[in-house]
C-alpha cells in the first residue's frame, strides 16, 4: 500500500478534476496497485495462503476433523503416557456410568458449577490504563520530511512542511576500543507534513510498517517503537539465553540501566524480535536442502524444559541449530526438500531418510566390538579389518 488514509482522504473528484493529464497517469497507476493488492488480501483464505485456519469465518469452518484426532504420527519422545492414578480414575467412572440406568442423573455427584467465563490475558475491560511514567532527555533528533508529493509526484524538497507527530527510541549503543562499554542513547524521532505547491495535496512522512502479514500471527513491524534493536538484543539474550521472566528482565532494567519498561512492553519486544528473525530460518533452510552433503547430530538440551533436545545440522557453508524433539518429526521438517547425503549416527530418527551415510567413528566402534566380542563368527572380521586402522 503506496498511499495511505491520510492521503485517500484528500483525494477526491475536485482534486482529480485539477490534476494535469501527466500526474493523473502516474497517480492512478498507484490507485491501480493499491485496489489489487487489497483485493488480492481480501480473496485470501487459509487455502491460498499462510493465514491460520482460525482465521477462517464461522460459516466455512468445517466440523472436526477426524484426521487431527487420530495422527499420531507425533515425536515419539514428546508422547506422554497418561499416568497411573489418571488411568485408574478413568476406570473407575467407566465402572460408575456402567452400574446406573441409561438417562438416569449421576448419583451422588454434586451438579457441576457453572463454568467461569475464560478470563482473557492482559488488561481488564474497565481497568484504567497506565502510560509511561519515565521521560528521557534525548541526546540528539533526527527529523523525517517527505520528499516528494504523494498526489502529484512534485518534489517537496523546497516546501514549508510542519512537525505533526514523532516519538522516542531508546537503544544500546556499544563503545569502540577506545571506550569500551556500553551506554544508552535516547533519539527524539520528528515526522513532517508538506503542502505540495503544484497540487495542494498535504504529504505526510509516516513511520515505517511492514505490511500485515499473516506469518507473524498478528505481530507488527513498525518503526514507531520506543525500544531499539541493541536494547532489543539484550532484552532477547536476557530471556533466551539467561532464562529470566519477563518480571526479571523488568527488574534487572530497573536496577542496572535504570530504564523503566513495562511488561508489556518487554513481551512485545520478544515477540517482535522472533518474527524479525523467522525470515533468517528460512534462508538457512533454503542453503541446507541445496547442499549435496548434510552432516546432523543432536544431544540433551538441559536449559529448556525436559524432552528437548539440541540438534545441529551442518554442510560447509552454513549451521542451523533447532531445539525441539528427538523424533522422526524434526528430522522429517528440517530435510524437507533435502535430496542430498546425509552423515549421522545410527538413531532411529535418521533412518528414515533413504540417503543416508553411517558416520565412520561410529563405524569404527562398532567394529571395536566385533573386536572385544565372544563371538566366534565375528574372526574372519577382526583378522582381515584389524591392521588397517587403529582405535
Ligand atoms: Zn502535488
């Protein structure tokens, strides 16, 4: 989208009628773009697109689907087998329900209370909002003015143009070795709005935002922030790789930066900052399934919650690292539209993959213990494999 509300808003049949044949040409070709791209948002569906299927209307959602029930096709080593005592229970209403006539009310169970509405996260209906209670003094302004007119394409480079809006970003500006360290820097952001001479439309410079994108799950990108991407790094290793809550962070900003920032505002940062990333994992992938040569290993990951593991996936130009199960079903999504070799070990999660090379050190110990072993018929092994390597 080229023009936005601010600029619809000045476009009307008069201004048209105005408009010089050359500047009407070029300003409908940005209509033209403009309506096909909104049609083009308006016909997308959870079938043409990456939009979730709960975006889906009501009306054309389908009943439940039987196939989500029965695939369990899942991580083996994410299944949880239910519990003893849950098994237990279940029999012993199994027994219940069986020992009373049909349509007859449970008895001795109390009537069940009424089910309490879900509360939603965050704030309440009702509840009175809280601003920003901490004001910073800038240590510089940077001032965005538009350069050209949005109506006519004329240069504004040379038209009075007013500050109508701005706002603050404070980031974490990392010293040189000369002055090393860190230290927070607070920018005062001005955006402008020009008269265009030519035509009369009023140009707004506005901050920048990336479209909406249904990939980022209701995520936006937007220029207009108060934290910037150093603040933003250190918020994300404080909470990834420190494994602090977003009350910790919250407190440990207070304490050491004396920064103030809400929790909300830190929850957004980490949200914004994976969808900043997520198109970097898909260029990993795409240099991954083009490479002739995959080597993939994985081991325990202590740092996350238990039955996730670390696995790395390696080729001569890039490594993609991905915590997850120890399943077929990472190996399966990490490899598809690989048709390269694989070299790995002899897990079970590999053996899927029908290209696939044993890795040589794990050759070499397995025929150790050919070596070490009993086994009379492993000799003939042993006697022509053992002078041509050394374990
Ligand atoms: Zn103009």
């Amino acid at each position: 989208m080229k023009l936005s509300q601010h600029d619809l808003r000045q476009l009307d049949d008069g201004y048209l009628q105005r408009l010089p044949e050359a500047a009407l040409r070029a300003l409908s070709l940005t209509l033209l773009a403009d309506l096909k791209e909104a049609q083009e948002r308006l016909q997308q569906n959870p079938n043409n697109s990456s939009r979730p299927p709960s975006s889906r209307a009501p009306w054309d959602r389908p009943g439940v689907d039987a196939t989500a029930a029965s695939d369990t096709d899942a991580d083996e080593d994410d299944a949880v087998a239910p519990s003893r005592d849950a098994t237990a229970r279940d029999d012993d209403r199994a027994a219940d329900a069986a020992a009373e006539p049909p349509g007859a009310p449970p008895s001795g169970d109390p009537t069940p209370p009424p089910a309490r509405p879900k509360r939603k996260p965050g704030k309440q209906p009702g509840t009175p909002g809280v601003g920003r209670t901490q004001v910073f003094t800038a240590h510089a302004t940077e001032e965005h003015r538009p350069t050209a007119c949005h109506g006519c394409q004329a240069s504004l480079a040379a038209a009075a143009a007013v500050c109508y809006t701005g706002f603050q970003s404070l980031d974490l500006v990392w010293g040189d070795p000369k002055e090393p360290g860190v230290r927070l820097r607070v920018v005062d952001h001005r955006f402008f709005e020009a008269g265009c001479d030519a035509c009369g439309h009023h140009t707004r410079e506005q901050p920048m935002q990336v479209a909406d994108d249904p990939t980022l799950e209701g995520v936006q990108l937007r220029e207009w922030r108060l934290v910037g991407p150093g603040l933003a790094t250190l918020i994300v290793a404080l909470s990834l790789r420190f494994r602090l809550s977003r009350a910790r962070i919250h407190e440990f900003l207070d304490d050491w930066l004396g920064v103030h920032l809400s929790i909300g505002t830190i929850h957004q940062t980490l949200h914004e900052a994976a969808a900043v990333v997520a198109p970097v994992e898909a260029t990993l992938l795409a240099d991954i399934h083009a490479s002739g040569l995959l080597h993939a290993d994985e081991t325990s990951w202590p740092q996350q919650e238990q039955g996730r593991w670390l696995w790395v996936f390696l080729t001569a130009t890039t490594t993609l690292y991905v915590i997850a199960g120890r399943g077929k079903a990472t190996v399966t999504q990490v490899l598809d539209g690989f048709t390269g070799w694989l070299m790995s070990d002899g897990w079970f999660s590999y053996r899927g993959y029908p290209r696939r090379l044993r890795c040589w050190a794990h050759l070499l110990r397995k025929a150790q213990g050919l070596v070490d072993c009993y086994d009379a018929g492993a000799g003939p092994l042993v006697t022509w494999s053992a002078p041509r390597w050394k374990p």
